[in-house]
C-alpha cells in the first residue's frame, strides 16, 4: 500500500502548479493514487482530461486524516489509462465524460457507454481525434432490472416545471421505486472548449456562468486558480467582499430550496414565504454590488466593485427581518405533521455512501460528512471567521432541510463579522499576465458544495480549464436516495438534492 503523500514523493513534480502539488507519474502511480481512494484514505475531488500529445489525465485527491491536497496526472501516449472508477465507484461518470470529450479510454472500465455524448453531436470525442458521428447512433443501453410485475417511467428530459432538462428512468413494482437511471448532459455548453484560448477576463464571465445559481462560488473557485497561477496576493477587503457575496448566495440559494422542498410536499405556504425571503436577500445583494445575483461581481485578483456607503445599514436592517420572520418559518416546518409525514426517513442516503463519494455540501452533511471547504481548506477570510459546520447523520430529506436551516443560521452570523471585521483598503490586485505562465488549483465553498477550478496559464492566456461542480458527486446519490420510495416522493427527493444540471453538464 502506497500513501497519496508517497505517490506525491515519487512523482515527477511540477513546479509551476500552486498552491498544492501536481506530480506526474507512472500508470502504477496512477492505480495506487486509485487504491487509496477505493480504501478510504483519500477522497476524489475532480477527473477530468486534457487532449494533446499525449492526451493527459489529471486526478485531484485529499487525503482523510490531515486535508492534503494533491493532483496526479498520468500521460496517455496510446490514448488509455486505468480505470479508476473500475476501483472506486464515484469515478465512473468522470470516466466517461473524460472518454465522450477527449476519447481517453478507461481500460477495465465497468461502465463503457458516453455520458456527456447523447448522440447528437456530428463528431465524436469534440475535444480529441474529433472522428466524424455513427450516423445514426445506437440507442443509449439502459441498465437491466430484473423483477416480475415491473414496469418503466421515462421521465424528462422536458419537465412539466421551468428547470433545466434531465431524464430520469423509473422502474418500479407498482409505486416503489425498484431502480432510478439519470441521463444527463442535456445542457453540456461546451465550456472546457470555450475556455480554451481565452483571456483572463473572458474566461472569468464563462466560468461565472458555467451555473447561474452558484455564479459567485464559481468567481470564486476560478479565481482562486488564476492568483495560485500567477503568485497574485488579493487584498484582505476583496476577500472579505467575496465572502460576503458568497454568504448572500448561499442564503437565498437556501431560502429557495427550503420552501420549494415544503411546496413539492404541498406545503406552498412555506414556498410563499421563503421565496419573499429570497427576494429581500437578492434586492440587499443588488443593492450592495449592483446586481441580483452578483455575477461578474468576483474577478481574478479581487472584486469588480466595492460596497456602497449605505450596503452596512442595508444588510443589518435585512438581518434583522431575517432573524425576525425565518425563526417563525422553522417553527411552522418543525411542528406541521403532514409535512414531517413527507420529509422524515424519505429518500435515505447511507452515511457510508455519502463518504464513499465525497458527498459536498448538505448531501453529505446531512449523512454523517463534515467536510466544508471554508473549514478544511480554510481560505481567507473563512480562516478567521468562527462559524460552525452544521452535521446530521439521518440522511433523509429532513435532514437536508435542516442542514439548510442551520447553514441560513451560521450565514447570518458570518455576514454579521464580516460587516463588524470589512477592513479599509484597495479591492483588487491587478493581474498583469502578459507572457505569464502557470498552473493553480481553486476552491470555493458554494451553497451545494464545493467547487474546483483547475486553470493553466500561457502567455497570458488559458491554455486550459476545467470546471468541477458539485453535482458530480451528489447525483449518483440520488439513485440510491429514492430506491425503496414511491415515485410520488421522487420530486421532494430531488428537490432536497437541488442538484445542478449545467454545472455537472459543462
């Protein structure tokens, strides 16, 4: 058994990646960075490929006892590489995003069909050899069930709601779900393609949009990459701008989730009055940075634009209606029955589950995983910030429920330092990359988790990124989740995840 830190020591380092390692190194290198991941010694952070020659696989991994961060990469000069997902599960749908895009095999593979690639490109793997399309293409190959008296639900992509598209394949013994299949990628936009050349500032607007509800968490994440890339400080008041704009999303990302979760268990009273709470976060957000949803408001080396003179006196009066209203709206959640009926011991994700996979944000903590960015990774200003880390172990849709309760808690307390500690100062650093080259790892702590940003730098420009949301690791999830449930539950189930579609697509 080799440890990451070891397989780190024997790899070929490069030294222009910061803040944390990336080494190259060997197809061994490569199966025992898996090994550790399929014992529990380290937890998955991103897969993804880089297309040249050769073509390049990169994995990002921490380890469990101390939070060490490391990337391996592993050059694929016959355009192959070992299957990690063949050892650890939450690999696979990496795997096969990594083969749909660049048409990198994973040799040992349990699971071989496209995933990003539904069939309607005109070429195959856009970002490799580009081989012209089967025309026409097989039919994707639904796993099997086996079972008397069952029978299939298709459902999606088109949903009856205004959300993004997915398919969902039910099959089920009369209302209970047997087995769910997800097929995704319906919203893939291309965005590793787009990044591709881009300039700093371009490429910053992309990956501000890769998922318009976690805009400031990906401004962030990108950021983070570039100023590890180019050795950029970012000045103490930009930091704490980031957070508080991060704090605002993740409020009224939550303020949203909790009463869509109560109006897909008919409980639209809760709806009603969370969304009039999300509103007031966005018009405070608005009215501090200069848009709703803040987009374009985080840059690389700090912040676009500085607070308003009134923004302290705005968000302490929209404190203080928060504090007063959302405590009345726990109560009502806490103590209706035919509510609780719904959400309590519905859709289960099993604590071994959610840390086999690395489950982020309140998927994972809500099962039993305390792992929050803005305390493992400890970035600025979150390192001298005291908040908690809101942790349950029962793994329903309750639980998630009440992970967002005590995270809208925690966020109005960090909003509140953050207010009390905002030091005087400049708001960006500039960020000079003419002819400036290198590499950096990014993370930001969004309302579902946390993101990763892998950026490398040539002459000034993105030579290549890549995007991981945290949806990846939270979907598969969802299968197990409703697995024993009735169909009927399958929306509030769904909802409690509040999965990204565009973030997991790219």
């Amino acid at each position: 058994m080799t440890s990451l830190r070891e397989i780190v020591a024997q790899g070929r380092r490069i030294e222009a990646h910061r803040p944390w390692p990336r080494v190259v190194v060997t197809a061994e290198g490569w199966s025992a960075a898996a090994d550790e991941l399929a014992g529990g010694r380290a937890t998955l952070l991103g897969l993804w490929g880089e297309s040249g020659v050769p073509g390049v696989v990169h994995m990002a991994a921490i380890t469990e006892d101390d939070n060490e961060i490391a990337v391996v990469s592993l050059e694929c000069p016959l355009q192959t590489f070992p299957s990690v997902g063949a050892l650890h599960p939450p690999a696979i749908r990496l795997e096969r995003a990594i083969h749909s895009l660049h048409g990198l095999k994973p040799v040992g593979a349990a699971d071989t069909r496209p995933w990003l690639d539904l069939g309607f490109w005109d070429v195959e793997f856009p970002l490799g050899t580009r081989l012209p399309a089967a025309n026409p293409r097989p039919a994707y190959d639904f796993l099997p069930v086996e079972g008397e008296n069952l029978h299939r639900i298709p459902v999606g992509p088109v949903h009856a709601g205004i959300i993004e598209p997915g398919h969902f394949r039910f099959t089920c013994a009369g209302e209970t779900v047997a087995r769910l299949e997800q097929r995704l990628g319906y919203v893939h936009k291309g965005i590793d393609s787009l990044m591709a050349g881009a300039t700093i500032d371009r490429a910053a607007k992309l990956a501000a949009r890769t998922s318009g509800d976690s805009t400031v968490a990906y401004g962030v994440a990108f950021a983070r990459a570039v100023e590890a890339a180019l050795d950029i400080e970012v000045p103490a008041r930009a930091n704490y701008l980031r957070a508080l704009m991060a704090e605002l999303e993740r409020l009224a990302n939550h303020f949203g989730d909790i009463g869509a979760i109560c109006n897909d268990a008919s409980f639209a009273i809760m709806h009603a009055h969370c969304g009039v709470l999300r509103e007031q976060v966005l018009r405070a957000a608005d009215a501090c940075f200069g848009h709703r949803l803040m987009m374009d408001r985080v840059v690389p080396g700090g912040v676009a634009v500085d607070l308003r003179a009134d923004a302290p006196a705005i968000l302490q009066a929209a404190l203080k209606i928060f504090r007063q209203r959302f405590p009345r709206l726990v109560e009502l959640y806490d103590n209706t029955a035919s509510l609780q009926d719904r959400t309590v011991s519905t859709g289960i994700v099993r604590p071994d589950y959610a840390k086999q996979f690395g489950a982020p944000g309140y998927v994972g903590r809500a099962s039993g995983r305390a792992f929050d960015a803005r305390k493992a990774i400890a970035y600025a200003p979150y390192d001298a910030l005291d908040f908690t880390v809101p942790v349950l172990n029962a793994g329903d849709v309750n639980a998630r429920v009440w992970i967002r309760i005590h995270e809208v808690e925690q966020s109005f307390a960090l909003i509140e330092q953050i207010i009390a500690r905002l030091p005087n100062g400049p708001i960006t650093t500039p960020v000079d990359s003419s002819n400036n080259n290198g590499e950096g790892l990014g993370f930001a702590e969004g309302f579902r988790g946390d993101v990763l940003a892998a950026v490398r730098l040539e002459n000034g420009r993105v030579a290549h990124c890549h995007l991981r949301d945290p949806s990846w690791f939270q979907w598969p999830l969802l299968e197990t989740a409703i697995e024993g449930n009735i169909v009927a539950d399958f929306p509030l189930c769904n909802k409690s995840f509040n999965c990204s579609y565009s973030g997991h697509d790219l």
